[in-house]
C-alpha cells in the first residue's frame, strides 16, 4: 500500500537525514587517519643499514690447462698415372621391365675375380652383407561380365564354374614336385631342411601317374641342359612367338581418317543405325607395380590432352566393318629375375658340409571344349634349363711372381646369407555371359582382352676374394616351382559355323637356372686344413698357406672368415590360375544370310610363368671337411583335355578320373546356388534399389 503525503515526506527527510550523519562520521574517521598519514611524513626516517659484501675470489679468463699443437699435414700421394685405356663406364642396372625381363649390365667386381687396370690401387674388399628379400605378389581380377538385352535366354551360374576352376587348381598343387616344402618359409635354411629338400627331389617321380596326366622327372646329370616336355632341345621357346594370334602386336597402320559412309550400321539390340562398341574387359592389373597391365599409358592419351584437336579424338573407338565379339584373349604373366654376382673365391675350404641342389616343377592343367565341326587347338608347354657354365678362366687375378708376402683378413662373426624368396600368384576370373544381336552394318563387343601381370627383378652385387674360410657349412639351394591352371569350356549357340575363334590357348612355363662357375669339390689339402684349423682358434692363416700353388704370384692375401654358415637361398614360386568359359547366344541367323562378316572369339588366352636365377661367380675349388652333396631335378607334369563337354559344370571323364586320383573328395557335387528374390516398390513399378538385392 502507498504513504499519504505528509508520511512520505517525513520519511524522505528522516532518511536523508541518515545519510548526512553517515557521511560526517565517515569524515572524522578519514580526517584522523590522514592527520596521521601527514605526521608520519614529517617525522625523520632512519637510514636502511647497507649489507657489507667481499668477494675473496675475482673471476678470470678460462684455462683448462691443456696444450694443442696441430698435427703435421703428411706428404701428399704421388699421383697415379691413368691407364693408357680407361676402363669401359658401368652402365645403371635399370632391367627392361618388359616382356620377357632382360639380364641387366654388371658392374666388374673389385676382388681377385675382377680385371683392374694396370697401374691402378686394388682396394681391399670390405665385409659383404647379408641379403635377405622376400617379395609377395598378387594380382586378382574379376571380370565376369552379363550382357543381357531381355530374351529368356537361361545362363549357367558362375559359382558352378568356379567350383570346378579350384578343383583344377587343388589337381594342379597335387601335381607339383613341391620340393621347396621342407623348407622354413621365408626364413633361413639349415643342413637338416637341406636334407629335407634332397629327400623330397629324390622322391619325386617314383609315385604311379594319375590317369591322362603326363609326367616326365629327371634327376642328376640328366637333368643338365634344356629341356622341352622332358626331351632335349637346343634352346628355350620364346613366349612372344608363341602368342595367339588375337595377342600378337597389330602392325603398325596408316592412322583412320575418321570418316564414316553412310548406313554405318547398328551393334545391339534396340539400336538402330550408328556403329556401337561395347566394352567391359580390357583392364589390367599388375601385383608388382611395373606398369604392366592396362592397355597404354594414361598420360600418352590424346583423349585427355586439352590442346588436342578436336577431331579423331576417338578415333581408337571406331568400329571397323563388320561385326566382331571377344570374350576372351586374356593375357596373365608372372616373371621373375634374379641375378647374383655376390661372394666368391678361388679357394674355399669348409669346415662342415657343401650342399648344392638346384629344381624345378612345372605343372600345366588346360581344360577346354571345342566347338561342333572344329578340331581342337591349345598349346601347354613345360621348358626348363639347368646350366653349369664355367666362368671362362676368370680367377685369381695375379700382379706379382712367387708366394704372397702377407694377408688381409675380413671377418664375419655369424652366417652369412644371401636369400631371395619371390612368390607370385595370378587369379583371373572371365566367365562371360552375353546374348548378343546384330542388327546393323558393324558391331564391336569386347567382353575379355585382360592383362593382369607380376614382375619382379633383384640384382645382388658382392666381392670377390683370394680365399674364403667357412666354419660351418656351406648350402647353395635353388628351388622353381611353376603353375599354370586354364579352364576355357565355352558355349555358343545361334553362331554360323566358321565365325567362331575357340580354345587356340596358350600355356607356358619357363625356367632357367644358370651358374657361371663350376665348385670343384676336392680333398682339404694340409695347408689348408692347418689354416681353418688355426683361424678356429683365433689365430690367423699358417704359413705353409703362402706357399699353395693355388695362390701363386699374388703379392697379397684377400682372405674372407666366416665363423658361421654361408648360405645362398632361391625359391621362385609362380601360381596363375585363369578361367575364361564363355556362354554366348546370338541371333544372327539372317544376317549371315544376307553376308554379313561375322568375328567371335571366345579362346586365344595365354598363360605364361617366367623365371632365371643367373648367379655370375667363379670357378671355385671347395675343399669340405664334411663331404660334399649336389643334385638337380626337373619335374614337367601336365593334365590337358582339349575336348572336354561345354558348360564347365562336370569335368571331362579323363579329368575327373585324373583328379579323383590325386585328391579324393575333390570334385563332389557343387549345391544349387539359392538366389534370393529382387523385392521391388509396388506404387513406384520403375523404381528400384539395387541394395534390396544385399539386404533381401
């Protein structure tokens, strides 16, 4: 409630009144206060007494007390007159990464194995390394492609395919020396997986054969040389010869002039006029990064380049006269090369054992129909080289006359390996279904035309010494294994007898082992056996080492001790496994009536597995404490029905026979594969999510 007047105005006054009697106590209090503030100011103020400080010790210049003279510069060399020839520049190792992979230029080894220029200062070799690479590659591509243009035509399902693509596969393993199974994987071998790896070459051969498979084994000195399909041949086949023709490099052309006549006719069905290309295949994949695979580089394609002339960008795309279908002319390759110029000497003494195995496998399985009224074609063919070449009297490079007047010793404290393991695995999946109509003057389908690749090139370098001491043993091991699995069963219905390219495939497998210097293995001689005896026990070469014939007129000693193994390890393995069946249904009865020029090529694959192993050394004497051991092996295999029923879902009955044999249980039935319904919109009839058909 509110104040009447006169109370409102007693109470302003009353409270005003307040504040006044606030405001002059607050002034008596501020008053004194400052009163004392100004006596405090006048009063005198003592002085602040100052600390007395001495510093008994005064900083000086610093003196670490020592004294420097610099040392005297020593005489500089004499300059060393060049040769009156310069030696020849070393080319850069850069191997052509195409097909085939080429042996790359060596530098010369500086060592007693190498020519040095007279006049020039030998350099003592340092320690070598050890070399330990393990390169995987894989290249897997699924190109299964459905062209389908509405007509009930009814295709097989491709798990069906594939089903009977890996029981080839498991036969093809089956069929394989696999000598390189005792052996650690990716790791370093010892004598007793040595041992393992000669038991299983010597195994190799004396099972029975499966049904319809051919097999040839060759052990020891037989297996010397190059062989093709087991017998002796003068050299390997070139695979580029051998290449389908639908592979085989186009000769270079005059460039089209991009100009079309009239009527240039229709490709599929539902077209009218127009020349049409359809593509889906053609791709290309490489698992060891080269750039192998794909058609071209990307950066060379006038289509992307702006200040290209507009016309004939597309000129690649033109379709020629005619109709053409391809579903097949898949390429796959895996190549390797390995070449070694590492440790070696004239002389080897070992206080262990010396082991020297060298196999190869090579196993192809080709399984194709041939169409009505058409012979069958295809090629599988197994090469394999195992050479031992003397390095040409390359040796002990002598410089002076009499024994050596002294020793350089490099020591290794441990093994010593050089281990190379490359595998490299191909899976190429073209199982087209396409039902194709030709209504127009020219038509280009090109369903297959993959290239899927895997390279690899390694170049070891090392040194080369007067004399190497091993105290442990010695392995020198060397394993190809090569596998080729091609499934081409194909179906074609409504196609004019002779417009149909089948089968014509190509199946390779190229192996080579080279070495360039023959081991000599020999009784340990007195000299020799003194020295390893004393260097085992910590002391240098005996004296009675200098006077070896074998080191004569060298004025020193390059001497390599390696307190452990000396091991050198190469294992290829190459696996391309490729499934190209076809089902193609045409409609071109009356255009083949009326003459126009039909193509179609559901065959022409190649497969090929590629692999050298080039170790460049010396011819060596090895004189073993524990004996020496040597082998080699080819095992060619091969399980090939060109005329086998179309379809691809039962094998052939020579197939099957041959796969039961060699792993039961391999080809049991294949279930019908349940295919879940497409759920569709009913209120939108041309609306559909294509996820329905994951999530159904």
């Amino acid at each position: 409630m509110s104040l009447d007047p006169s109370t409102e105005a007693i109470s302003r006054f009353i409270g005003s009144f307040h504040l006044e009697l606030e405001a002059e106590r607050m002034r008596s209090d501020y008053e004194a206060f400052r009163a004392a503030g100004k006596l405090a100011e006048e009063a005198p103020q003592e002085p602040v007494p100052f600390p007395a400080l001495s510093a008994p010790h005064e900083l000086q210049d610093f003196a670490p007390g020592l004294k420097y003279a610099p040392a005297v510069p020593a005489a500089a060399p004499e300059p060393v007159e060049p040769a009156e020839t310069p030696p020849a520049p070393v080319e850069p190792i850069a191997p052509d990464l195409l097909l085939p992979l080429r042996e790359a230029a060596l530098p010369a080894v500086q060592g007693s194995g190498g020519e040095v220029a007279e006049g020039l200062p030998v350099l003592v070799p340092p320690p070598p390394n050890t070399i330990l690479t393990v390169t995987v590659q894989v290249a897997d591509l699924s190109d299964n492609d459905l062209l389908d243009f509405g007509t009930p035509d009814v295709f097989l399902p491709v798990g069906l395919q594939m089903a009977t693509l890996e029981a080839l596969a498991g036969a093809a393993a089956a069929l394989g020396a696999d000598v390189d199974a005792g052996l650690p994987a990716h790791a370093v071998p010892t004598l007793a997986d040595a041992g393992a790896m000669a038991a299983r070459m010597i195994a190799t051969g004396e099972a029975p054969a499966a049904p319809g498979v051919t097999e040839v084994t060759l052990h020891g000195a037989e297996a010397l040389g190059i062989h093709v399909e087991g017998a002796p041949a003068g050299v390997l086949p070139d695979f580029l010869d051998l290449l389908p023709e639908a592979l085989r490099p186009a000769e270079e052309e005059t460039a089209p002039t991009g100009e079309d006549g009239p009527g240039g006719g229709a490709a599929t069905a539902g077209s009218a006029s127009g020349s049409a290309g359809i593509q889906t295949g053609h791709g290309g994949r490489d698992g060891g990064g080269n750039g192998g695979g794909g058609a071209g580089d990307p950066a060379s394609d006038p289509r992307l380049d702006p200040g290209a002339p507009s016309a004939g960008l597309f000129s690649d795309m033109e379709v020629e006269p005619g109709h053409a279908v391809g579903t097949g002319a898949n390429l796959a390759v895996n190549e390797t090369l390995i070449t070694l110029r590492w440790v070696d000497a004239p002389v080897i003494a070992v206080g262990g054992t010396v082991v020297e195995l060298a196999a190869i496998s090579q196993t192809n399985v080709m399984v194709s129909s041939a169409l009505p009224g058409t012979a069958p074609s295809g090629q599988a063919i197994n090469a394999a080289a195992i050479e031992h070449l003397s390095s040409g009297g390359a040796g002990t490079a002598a410089t002076g006359s009499g024994a050596p007047e002294d020793w350089r010793i490099v020591t290794i404290d441990g093994d010593l390996t050089a281990m190379n393991w490359v595998q490299q695995y191909v899976f190429l999946g073209d199982m087209d279904r396409a039902e194709v109509i030709f209504t127009g003057s020219s038509t280009w389908m090109g369903l297959g035309g993959n290239i899927v690749s895997n390279q690899a090139a390694i170049v070891e370098l090392g040194f080369h010494y007067d004399l190497i001491v091993v105290e442990g043993d010695m392995l020198s091991l060397t394993s190809i294994s090569q596998t080729n699995v091609l499934l081409d069963s194909d179906i074609v219905t409504g196609a004019p007898a002779g417009t149909v390219t089948a089968q014509d495939n190509l199946q390779l497998n190229s192996a080579r082992i080279t070495q360039s210097g023959i081991d000599t293995v020999t009784e340990m001689t007195a000299g020799i056996r003194d020295t390893l005896e004393a260097m085992a026990a910590g002391g240098g070469p005996g004296a009675a080492i200098l006077d070896d014939p074998a080191f004569a007129g060298l004025d020193g000693l390059d001497v390599l001790y390696v307190r452990g193994n000396f091991t050198k390890l190469n294992v290829i393995e190459q696996v391309n496994v490729l499934g190209d069946s076809d089902q193609l249904h045409l409609a071109c009865e009356g255009l083949a009536a009326a003459g126009g020029q039909i193509g179609i090529v559901t065959g022409s694959n190649a497969q090929a597995n590629l692999a050298h192993v080039f170790d460049d050394g010396l011819d060596s004497t090895v004189m073993a404490a524990g004996g020496g051991y040597s082998d080699a092996l080819i095992h060619q295999a091969g399980l090939i029905d060109l005329d086998a029923p179309p379809g691809g879902v039962a094998l052939a009955p020579v197939v099957s026979e041959a796969v039961a044999f060699l792993a039961e249980g391999m080809i049991d039935p294949v279930p019908d594969l349940e295919i879940a319904p497409v759920p569709g919109l009913p209120d939108l009839p041309g609306s559909l999510d294509v996820m329905q058909t994951a999530l159904a």
